[in-house]
C-alpha cells in the first residue's frame, strides 16, 4: 500500500492530546479584535475538543499520521 498524503492545512489546525482527543482553536482570532470584549478574547486562547463525531472521521481521513 503507498503512503496517503496528508492534508497539510488540517495537520496544521488540529493537535491530538495524549489520550486521543482532537483538539482545535476558534476562528475569527486574527484582527478586529479592539471592538471584542476582554471575555471574548480570552476565549480565543483556549482550545477546543473537537466533538461530532463526522468531523472527527474527517480530520482522520485528511491527516491520517496526526499525531
């Protein structure tokens, strides 16, 4: 069987933690940020725990040697 390639733009979105988990950051984090309140920007700094599990199938099937 050859290598799949990976979908290098989804390798570089989400990180997968020790235990398995996919882990993502939000959008819209990059400019207009002045007019978002202190709460909302604070959010951006966390990441999120990708949940549905067709996204999840996807990302796999993207960027198979995720690690």
């Amino acid at each position: 069987m050859p290598k799949i390639k990976t979908h290098k733009a989804t390798a570089k979105r989400f990180k997968v933690t020790g235990t398995g988990k996919i882990m993502r950051l939000k959008g819209r984090r990059s400019h207009l940020r002045r007019r978002k309140s202190k709460r909302v920007q604070r959010s951006f700094d966390r990441t999120f725990e990708v949940k549905t599990k067709g996204e999840k199938a996807r990302i796999k099937r993207l960027a198979p040697y995720l690690k």
